[in-house]
C-alpha cells in the first residue's frame, strides 16, 4: 500500500483527488489532507510517507518552496 498524503489550499481540490484516488485506484492509502502547506510541512517533518499530492499555487508558502523547506526528500512526488 502507498502511503501518501494531499496538500492544496482549495477543498474541493482535495475532494476531487479523493474521489478519482478511490474509485480509480486501488493501493493508495490517503493518511493526511492539508490546506495550509505549513501544516503539512509539520505533518511531512514527523511522518513517513511514499507519495506527496501537492499543489504549487499556494499563499503564503507553494509547492516549490515546500519541499526546499524539506530537502532531503524521501517520498516521490505529483503536482497538482
């Protein structure tokens, strides 16, 4: 199973993912949605994960910024 979580600051961006990620796919396991990227920064700094969905247009701190935040990165990552 991969572990994965979603960081995007609009809702239904994540609802959405979260739809297509259970009816089309069958070995992801969504252990965390985040809103605010520094939420999930925190999240990604204690947890172990395999996948990132990750939104670049954010306020305050996007996507690129995130994960230099985080370097070095252990998990692969898709833009959203």
């Amino acid at each position: 199973m991969t572990k994965a979580i979603i960081i995007d600051d609009e809702h239904h961006s994540i609802e959405t993912l979260l739809w297509k990620l259970e009816n089309y796919t069958e070995n992801v396991e969504i252990q965390a949605t985040f809103t605010d990227p520094e939420k999930g920064m925190a999240y990604l700094k204690n947890n172990k994960i395999d996948l990132l969905f990750l939104d670049i247009e954010m306020p305050v701190l996007n996507g690129f910024e995130l994960l230099q935040k985080l370097k070095p990165i252990n998990f692969d990552v898709i833009f959203t």
